[in-house]
C-alpha cells in the first residue's frame, strides 16, 4: 500500500511541485517590470530587426526620371 502512494501520489506531486516552482522562479526573482500607467524611466530606444537597412529604400527610381519602378499595389502585380 505505501509503495502504491508513492509511486502514484508522492512521485508525481513531487514533479509537478518541480516544474511550478522552475517556472515560478523568474516571478519572485524580484526584477521589475513595468506595468501601463507607471511613468517609463528609461532612454528611448528604436528597435528594427534589420538594424544595417534602416533609412534605405528598396523602392529605386525610374532611369528617365518619371517616378518609381514599384510594382505591385492592390491587385498584386508585381
């Protein structure tokens, strides 16, 4: 009877007491955060996730000098 309580009981509630305290851990790790409402007291930062294109242009104007050559719009010719 003990060795069933242990087995099926014991050994499993110790694995999930486990895992939630693992998960749990970076919740009282005591780091801040910040929450909506709370003033933002950090410098401003962009973010762009291709930092070496930021302020290029993939849209090249036309050789005669009449506009662009984008293609594409609405109905997706491209």
């Amino acid at each position: 009877m003990v060795e069933t309580i242990l087995v099926f009981a014991l050994i499993p509630l110790a694995i999930y007491g486990a895992v939630s305290l693992a998960t749990l851990r970076s919740k009282f790790s005591g780091a801040q955060r910040y929450r909506p409402g709370q003033p933002w007291e950090h410098p401003p930062q962009w973010w762009s996730a291709n930092p070496e294109g930021v302020g290029t242009s993939r849209i090249q104007p036309a050789a005669d000098g009449t506009g662009t050559t984008a293609k594409g719009g609405a109905r997706g010719n491209w």
